[in-house]
C-alpha cells in the first residue's frame, strides 16, 4: 500500500477484519439509522404536538351569508335539508 502512513493501514486492518465478522447475508440499518428514525419520530410529535395547540387556539363562529335573504328559512347545511328528510338527519318523514 503506497503512501499510506502506520496508523492509516493498521486502521484500514481493523476495518477489513470487522468487515469480514458481519454477517455479509444479513442487513441491519444499524446505529446511525436508529438516530435518523429517533429523530424523525421527534420532529413528528413536535409537529403534531404544535398542530393541537394551534388547532386549539382556533374559534370559528359561523357568520351568515349576507347575499342570503334571512327569511327564507333555509337550512345552514345549505340545499342538504329537504323537506323530506328529518332535521336530524334520520331518514324521510312519515306521512
């Protein structure tokens, strides 16, 4: 091995003869890919924990429509609520 100095080639022998130990049928992401996973996992509960927080911060109060004539009676689920069905929702009415 030219231009190699002692401690690169006695590294670059340690190195082969754990490479040899492995089991070269079997993959494993080992260390470095159980950080990567962790820290995925981290961010993606920051993130959730942060989306409930502000989802919480949220109040929406339904503002009616000012182009809609307030007599009219109509139902705020909009052309969903026919007269054949009940306000609730449970199927038609009984004549």
């Amino acid at each position: 091995m030219p231009d190699m100095s002692a401690s690169a080639s006695l590294a670059m022998t340690h190195l082969v003869t754990f490479a040899k130990e492995v089991d070269e049928d079997k993959v494993t992401p080992g260390v470095l890919g159980f950080i990567v996973f962790a820290a995925m996992a981290l961010a993606v509960w920051a993130l959730m924990k942060s989306m409930s927080r502000h989802m919480n911060r949220v109040e929406f109060t339904e503002v009616p429509d000012p182009r809609e004539p307030s007599g009219t009676g109509a139902s705020p689920a909009g052309s969903a609520g026919t007269a054949d069905t009940e306000p609730s929702g449970q199927g038609k009415k009984q004549s």
